[in-house]
C-alpha cells in the first residue's frame, strides 16, 4: 500500500469512527430525554459541588412563589418572555433538568428539544416541594461570580 492510501485509509477510518460516536451521543440524549430524573435524584446530584448540571424552570407562572435552587426561569422555553439577567445564563450544550408545574411530557415538549443534553423533572415543581426539599423564592438573582458553593 502506498503513503497516500494509507494515509486516505487512516482518514477514512476516523470519518467512519467519528461518525458513530456522534450518532452514538444523539441516541444517549435521546434516551436521556425519556427519562425523567426524580427530585431526590436531582437534590443528591446538585448538592454534590462537582457535577454542574443548569436547571431551568419552564413554568409561565409561580416562580416567585417557589422554585429549585438556582433554576433559571425559562417560562415556556421562551426568550422573548425570559428576565433579560436570567437569558445571558441558558447555555444550550450544558447538562440540563427542566422543571415544569406537573413533570408532564407534553409541558416540557419543545424545551427539552432546545438544550443538547436535557431530562424532565419527574413531578415537576409539585414533586420537588411534596419531598420537602429546599427551596427558593423571590425574583431571579444571577450568581455572584465570588459565590464559593453550590446552590444547596
């Protein structure tokens, strides 16, 4: 075999493998997005400083009322309706949990499919507060870039 097909059998193999791995990531965020996280499964992850998972609450009302630590509210997965302190923090390629009144499918729908890697609440908010986990009220307050802790 000469230089140059050994060369173009080499490049041809890392297409190939490339290929499979990106298709291999769609079909695990896939999955990911059938798969509702419970709420003493997304405290024990977020209470754990090393894992960085962005939690968006995409109920259109209540979030003063109550929300998860940290949530970042999206109402409805729209922009236009979204605090403008709160749009700048939604990165769409970061580990995300939706969280919704009711933890229904259908509510978090067209959210789910904005962000790469994203999981449904199960229970939505109504779950979280029935467990007796923290909770914030109050407007939306970005973090302080001197904030030294997790969100619990």
């Amino acid at each position: 075999m000469t230089r140059l097909g050994e060369t173009f059998a080499y490049v041809a193999l890392l297409a190939i493998l490339s290929a499979a791995t990106l298709a291999e990531g769609r079909r695990h965020a896939a999955l990911d997005r059938q798969l509702p996280l419970t709420p003493q499964t997304l405290y024990r992850t977020l209470a754990k400083s090393q894992v960085r998972w962005q939690v968006i609450d995409a109920r259109t009302s209540d979030f003063d009322d109550a929300h998860v630590p940290g949530a970042i509210p999206f109402p409805g997965c729209d922009r236009a309706r979204t605090p403008a302190t709160a749009r700048e923090r939604i990165v769409a390629s970061a580990p995300t949990v939706i969280v919704t009144d009711s933890g229904e499918p259908k509510q978090a729908e067209a959210c789910l499919e904005r962000f790469t890697s994203a999981r449904l609440l199960a229970g939505g908010m109504t779950a979280w507060s029935e467990a007796n986990l923290p909770e914030d009220s109050g407007d939306y307050t970005p973090p302080s870039a001197t904030a030294g802790g997790g969100c619990l």
